[in-house]
C-alpha cells in the first residue's frame, strides 16, 4: 500500500464510478442505499470517487493511506478469512503451499463486524413511493422488502421457494396475469443483498406504455398473489419439486473455469457448514413451511419501498440524489392505497402454477457406438434439400444433457433494413408466444434461445436431453402456424422500439463497437433505420413475411449430446415436416462480408457520443490481420494477444490511467480476424487516447525483440495449453464447434492446427506479423473508431493526409470499399 500504489488505486475507482454515473442499475441500487436508515452503512455511497477518498479526507486533515493501514492493522485477521486452493498436485503439497503463503498472516481472534440492532430500514422510511428518473426510457415498477436473515437456514431454501412462485412466468402467475392485460413485458424476483445481519425481497416488472398508468394495479396484482400465497400456504409438492430439479442439477453439475470455481468456494465457506460448501447452491433438504410462511408474511404495505421508474417523471421530482444525480421524489403511500393492498381480493387468474411435467426422470445415458468413442468432431450425416446435419454422440462428458443448435438459414432475412427488422421482431414474437408453455422447461434445466442473426435465425435448447423434442417441435410449430395476437404484437413493438431508442444511452465502448461493425461489415443496417422501419410496422406485414423466410430457408444442425443418432435424424425429421421449406438443394447464403482495409491508409471514424449525457470518451482500434483460413497467421496472432494483453492494461490503465476500461484482444467477424485495443477513458478526449495505444504498439515492438527465448516459449506453451485444454461442459464444447458452423468453416480441429503450427513457431515469425499487421504504418490495415466526450470537439479532418481517410457517411463508404470474399 505504497503513497503511488494508493493515489492508483483512488483514481482507478474514481474512473470506475465515473463510468457507472449514467448506468441505471448503479443508479437505481444506489437510491435504494440513501432511502434507507442513515445510522446504517446499508446507506452510504457503495463505490467511492475521489471526492470522497481523496479530497474530503484531506480537507478533514485525513490521510487516505494510513487510514487504509490502520484499516488493514484493525481488520486483517486469519480468522475472518477463507482459502480455496484447486490443483492437479496432492493435497499434502497444496496444504504445504498453503502453510507457505498464509501462515505468516496474523489470528487476532476477531469477531465479524456487526451492526445491529441498527435497522438498515426504519419503519418511517417504508410504506413510500419513490418517482424516479431513468437515463433510459424505462417502464418499471420495482418493490423492495427487507426481511431479516435467512442465511442460517440456506438447507430449507425459504426465500427461494418464494422467489420461485412469485417470479414464475407460467400458467397462473402473476406475470401471465399481467402479460394478458398487455401491462407487462418482464419480471424478475428474488433476494437482494443478501448479508448475515439483512436481507432483501425484491421484484422488478417492466412495464408497457399502457401497464405504467396502471401501475398500481399491478402491484396490487402481487399484493392478490401473495394473499392467495397465505391463504394456500406452503404446499410440501413445491418444494419437492425444486429438491428434485437441484439434486438432479447437483449430480450432473457442469464443471466451471478453475478460477472463477475456487473464487465462488471462498466466498461459500463464509456462509455455509463445511460439508455444504460445495452443494449449497443446489440444497434443498428441509421442509419448513413455518420459515416459508415467516417470509410471506414480511410481503406487507407497510414494509414496502416501492420505486416508480419512468421518463414521465422529468420535471415533476423535487429530489437529487447525492452520488449519481438520479431525480427523484419520495412520499409516504397513499392511505386509501394501502389500504387496499392490505384488503386486495383474490384474483381468479392467479394460482399455484401446474406440476412440472418437464422434470427430467430417464437420465440414462445412450450406449455410444464403438467407433464413436472419443470422437471430438461431429460428422455430417445429412445433407439434403432442406436440412444439413452435423451430429456427435457425447462419450466425453458422460452427462444426461444435450444440445440442439439449429440454424434457419435465408437470404430474405438481412436483404433490407425492412426485413432484418421483420425477422427481428419474428422471432421475438415466437418467444413470447411460447413463454408460459417454456417456463417449466426452463425451470426443470432446459435453456432456450430463439436469436435473430444476419443469416436468418438461430434456435438453441440446451440442457436435459430427455425433453429436447418436445420442447423443439413445440417452437417450430408455433414459427410455421405463426397464430400470434394483435395485442402481443403491440406488446413486443412497443418493447422492441424502446430497446433501439436505448441504445442510445449504452455506454460509449458499446456505441464504439456498433460503429466498428458498422463501418467493417457488409450489408449492416444501423438501428436508426430499424426505429423508423418498426414505427410503420404491422402484424399482417410479419405475417406475410414469415411464409416468404421459411419457403426460402435452409436449415443447418448441430445436434450433440446424449443423443444416439437415431433420435438425432428423427428430430430434424419433424422439424422438416413442420417447416415447409425449399426443395431445391441449394447452397446456404453467405449473407455479410467484411470489409477489406487497404494496406498503409489508417481508416478513421471521428463523432461526438450518442449520448450527450455521458462524459466518457471512447477509441476502438483494430488492425486487420487476415482470414482465419490462414492458420499461419491465425495462430500465431493469437500468440501476440496472448502476450500483449496484460503489457497493454498495465500501460494504459495501470500506469498511464487512461480509463477503467481497458481491454486488449482478438476481434473476428465474418471470418477475418485481427487484434484490437479498445479503452474508454473520464479523463482524456479520444485523440490523446489513440495517440497512447499508437505509443504502445511502438513499445510493444521494443517488448516483443528483448523477450528471452525462455519467456517466449512459456507463452506458447500457455497458447497451446489453453487450445488443448478439455472444455469444462458439453456446452462450451458445443459452442466451440457451433462457432465453425456458424461462419461455414467447418475446421472442427482447429485448436489443434494451430496448436501444432506454434510448436514451430519461432520469436521472429512473431516480431514479423506484428510488424506486418499492426506496427508499420505501411503495411498493416488500421481502423480506428472515436467518440468524443460531451463538450469535447471532434478534431476537423486533415483532408490532404493521402494516408488516412476520414469516413462521414458510413454507408457510401462500405459501397466504394472492396470486400472479403464469400466465407473469407
């Protein structure tokens, strides 16, 4: 905790909290924090900035470091602490390193900090309103409950079993309930800042136009859920059914990331028995209907924050909150309003939902052909008019689980703004049709997508193999009879257009990606277009549209899992029966390509940000380096990054401060890859930032020529390892592969070309194609996006420079600038 380490360390954070003043969530969480009991920490600023750990302190004759000592001197105990150590050696040498790194931390027998009897809420700060202000165009109602703790007994799962039923999404619920009257478009609950002194009950209900003016209809709507709760009590069936989901679940967990596994075990053993660390997330072992109905019961008016959250709110507040400047107005609940919560009717509509007919009960695994053993590749066993299937029968794994990628391949979906934003909004549609039907599934380890993509729409189901099929045929059946009602299409219109306007308040690193792709990829229509396309859309023009998508698509599969290959070609055999699609044996679309750079010119794409609320700058530069056919060079690229990416956030955020997003990596699109940097920066316009990453690169030459040959080959032997390394599901596995499919390359041992490529590969082949591709100015190909802070000026383009171009119209430049050729 050195004085430079420190002042590092606030900045970071400063430039943390900076980042996060336009984001919502941060906002929203935060409001929560400073309703709440001012004599509890529960209220204070949850980040800091460097008002609050610099400049107040020191005008408070406080210095921030030895305050950060005495906190350390006070705190830092081995009694408090908890060590997860993963390894491949014995657990006597794991103990011994253990003992080695550890033992010389102090045990000063300290007790957890505790802060009661101080309540984090008062009863005077519940039963309010809070009208609050969005950044984005935003319709919620969001209902917080403090409970007292449940962390003692996480083996009866108390809150869960009333976060499963309120948050259920099926027949009965109280989101169905909503969903009819065209009010609702989303809901989530569950427990909330969860500590061992207070936890939280919290619901978020997004809202349409028309559900926000009846928004206390809706929350009297939850209010009828949870009386029908009481009056019902806790059903034993219930809870059953969860213990089953979550044992199945446990015994046929996937295997997680070593770090991010030994990470989420610290944090458990803080919490959990030693003999539950590992199962607890999953437990559901004791019944106890008196702790369920303990939590119901806390589900009152008169302990309710409820947070209002709507543009419609601008000028009519009279509050600002201190850290995140979110306007707001808090006042007590209306008399008559609570009184009807406390007295609500039950709802005819709402019930328990149904029993889950999708809880898997064969987990049998499939007897795997002799010659399919250790197989790693699908193999393609059909590839006919309407359908080319790619299949593997898992013998790796050896789970109950399996995978379905299915991908509806047409030209007629990205052929115009228009129809992109038809197939969009489609497939939108079939999910939300499809929702209450799925939800069990979904709940009984079934996950689903329904994805729109330049090439048509991509369907996934993963999970428990048994009711794949069912599931698959039902949403199949739903996109070819397409049966969907006015009001869901107004619904998810209105749902799908305030998506697009809010994008405009995304970040600016996430606006300077969508211009990457923008100005790098051939067709791409930009979501301004999408905004007046939708406004003129109806129902009966996606309606006309979806016989024209399925008469011209193709279908492409990847079906992999506990599936023998029997099953496999009789699911695509439904589903061909289902999609009346083209007969004709026609080749799949390569529907975008991506724009090929010219050597030496530096392609430079300069506006303020979207957002003129937002003071970040934003620079995302990429050097194009070529196809990834070319295994060469595709492996060895990815050595560079490999090297580069902790130099790169050493530099530019560690020392240079540039910006708490930092990021160094590969970016491919339409298979042409290259490395990239991007950063987003509080404190620099976007000009002295690319001049930064420029200074890098010339360093990172410097780096790269005085790296020892010893250095040089532990980083190949990490590239390879990692190549190498089994992935830790089926369904990484699955994606690797679908990752070949889906740009129509089909080198499904790829890891393992370029692994063998960098066994070969020496210093210099690597010092060349960094030179080529990303150093000298001459050779490489340069794209370079910048968005400027509001109140910052966009430099005006040097228009005699034959060596940059400036692009200002996106769209003619795309049409004047070659391209990559087809599936290159």
């Amino acid at each position: 905790m050195s004085e430079s380490a420190t002042e590092r360390e606030m900045k970071a954070v400063h430039s943390e909290n900076k980042k996060n003043l336009q984001a919502d969530g941060w906002r929203f969480q935060q409001l929560i924090r400073s309703s709440a009991n001012p004599q509890h920490p529960f209220h204070q600023f949850s980040t800091g900035n460097l008002d609050t750990l610099d400049v107040t302190p020191k005008a408070q004759g406080i210095n921030t470091r030895d305050e950060l000592l005495r906190f350390h001197e006070k705190y830092y105990s081995s009694n408090l602490m908890r060590v997860t150590v993963l390894g491949k050696e014995s657990l006597d040498t794991l103990e011994e390193w253990v003992r080695e790194c550890f033992e010389p931390v102090e045990n000063k027998n300290l007790k957890p900090v505790s802060f009661a009897p101080v309540k984090v809420f008062e009863k005077e700060q519940l039963a309010r309103s809070l009208n609050v202000v969005p950044v984005k165009d935003l319709r919620r109602v969001t209902l917080v409950w403090p409970l007292p703790p449940t962390h003692e007994h996480y083996d009866a799962s108390p809150t869960n079993y009333v976060s499963h039923l309120l948050g259920h999404e099926g027949e009965g619920s109280v989101y169905a309930a909503l969903k009819k009257q065209g009010w609702a478009t989303a809901l989530v609950s569950g427990p909330s800042n969860s500590t061992k002194e207070f936890d939280f009950f919290k619901i978020d209900i997004d809202l349409t136009e028309e559900g926000f003016k009846h928004r206390e209809e809706v929350v009297e709507t939850v209010f009828q859920y949870v009386r029908m709760l009481k009056e019902q009590g806790p059903q034993e069936w219930i809870f059953n059914e969860m213990k089953v989901v979550g044992d199945i679940e446990f015994q046929n967990v996937n295997k997680r990331k070593p770090i991010s596994y030994v990470s989420a075990l610290s944090t458990s053993m803080q919490w959990y028995k030693p003999k539950d660390v590992i199962s607890a997330a999953y437990l559901h072992e004791r019944y106890d209907p008196v702790l369920i109905k303990s939590i119901v019961d806390c589900l009152t008016p008169e302990n309710l924050l409820l947070l209002n959250i709507s543009k419609d709110f601008k000028g009519h507040t009279d509050k600002v909150e201190q850290w995140y400047g979110t306007e707001y107005s808090s006042t007590p609940f209306d008399e008559k309003f609570k009184a009807r919560l406390a007295s609500v009717p039950l709802h005819p509509e709402l019930s328990l939902p149904p029993r889950n007919e999708f809880i898997p009960d064969d987990l049998s695994l499939r007897p795997v052909p002799e010659e399919a053993k250790g197989q790693k590749a699908p193999k393609l066993i059909r590839d006919g008019p309407q359908s080319k299937l790619w299949f593997l029968q898992d013998s790796i794994y050896e789970l109950p689980k399996g995978a379905v990628q299915l991908q509806i391949w047409s030209p007629e979906s990205y052929s115009s703004p228009h129809n992109s934003t038809t197939t969009r909004i489609m497939a939108m549609l079939v999910q939300d049709a499809l929702n209450e039907f799925s939800y069990n599934a979904q709940i009984a380890g079934l996950d689903y997508k329904i994805d729109f993509n330049p090439g048509g729409v991509l369907l996934v189901i993963m999970g428990f193999n048994q009711k794949i099929s069912v599931l698959l045929n039902k949403i199949v059946a739903k996109l070819a009879r397409f049966d969907i009602l006015q009001e869901r299409f107004a619904v998810i219109k209105e749902k799908y257009l305030r998506d697009l306007i809010n994008f405009a308040r995304e970040p600016p690193h996430a606006h300077s990606s969508y211009f990457m792709m923008m100005c790098a990829m051939h067709p791409r229509w930009g979501w301004e277009e999408q905004v007046s396309i939708l406004k003129e859309l109806e129902l009966k023009h996606v309606a006309a549209f979806v016989p024209l998508f399925i008469k011209s698509s193709r279908l492409e599969w990847l079906i992999h899992g506990n599936f023998s290959q029997q099953e496999a070609i009789e699911m695509v055999d439904a589903v061909e029966a289902l999609l009346p699609a083209s007969k004709h044996h026609s080749p799949l679309p390569s529907v975008q390509r991506s724009v090929k750079f010219h050597k030496g010119i530096e392609y430079l794409y300069q506006r303020s940000n979207i957002n003129a609320d937002d003071h970040n700058s934003a620079v995302y530069t990429w050097y194009q380096a070529g196809c990834i056919d070319d295994v060469v060079m595709s492996a060895q690229i990815s050595l560079i990054d490999e090297i580069l990416r902790e130099p790169c956030y050493d530099q530019l955020r560690t020392k240079e401060q540039l910006g708490y997003i930092v990021w160094s990596t590969l970016r491919t699109s339409c298979g042409i890859t290259g490395w990239r940097v991007t950063v987003q920066s509080s404190e620099f316009d976007a000009q002295h930032v690319d001049t930064r990453i420029e200074a890098f690169v010339e360093s990172a030459v410097k780096l790269l020529l005085e790296m020892g040959e010893e250095e040089f080959q532990a980083f190949v032997d990490a590239v390879i390892a990692k190549n190498l390394e089994k992935p830790h599901s089926i369904f990484s596995m699955n994606m690797q592969l679908w990752e070949e499919i889906s740009v129509q390359k089909y080198m499904f041992d790829r890891r393992e070309r370029e692994s063998e490529v960098l066994r070969t590969t020496k210093k210099d082949d690597v010092i060349a194609l960094f030179k080529r591709t990303v150093a000298d100015k001459a050779t490489r190909r340069k794209m370079s996006v910048q968005l400027y802070a509001s109140g910052k000026t966009v430099p005006t383009p040097i228009k005699d420079d034959p060596k940059r171009v400036y692009i200002e119209d996106i769209y003619a430049f795309r049409e004047r600038m070659p391209l990559c050729a087809p599936n290159q």
